[in-house]
C-alpha cells in the first residue's frame, strides 16, 4: 500500500533501514577487551573477583556500569522521506 507520494513497500523498506542502522549501532558497541581494573575507574571501588572474570576488560563497578548505561544517549533522527517541500521540488 503506498501513501502520498511514495510507492509500493516504501514504508516496509523505511522500517527496515531503521532496524539495520540500530543493529548496526549496538553491534558497534565495543565489548570491553584487555585485563580488568582491580578497582573501578571512576569510583576506585575493588571490582569483585566474580565480575572480573565474567567481563574480560571490564572497567567500572556494577553499581558506576549501571549508572552510565541508565543515563539517556543524545541520537539524532534520521527523516528518511524528507519534508514535503524537498519532495514538491
């Protein structure tokens, strides 16, 4: 079903891009590599032995890797159709 001035599938191709750009963005996402801190790097507490083994180059402690993972991430959107003015001209 197209709407206005797009074809056939346009809507169900919009949706997929949309999912690939965020797959691709989480898969960029780089897991933490190296040896583990001892000690978190941003509050210097001791890192449990447990979660150094379970996270290879992990660098924060639970309660600071939870904290920033729960602080909201500034994306700009992306207008795959376009105004409706750069669609007239």
């Amino acid at each position: 079903m197209a709407g206005g001035w797009t074809r056939d599938g346009a809507v169900g191709e919009q949706i997929e891009a949309s999912i690939q750009d965020e797959l691709a963005r989480m898969k960029s996402r780089a897991a933490p590599v190296g040896e583990s801190l001892t000690h978190c790097a941003e509050c210097e507490e001791e890192i449990p032995e447990a979660r150094r083994q379970a996270i290879p180059g992990v660098k924060l402690c639970f309660d600071c890797a939870s904290e920033r993972d729960a602080r909201p991430v500034a994306r700009t959107g992306i207008n795959r159709r376009g105004s409706k003015d750069s669609q007239l001209r």
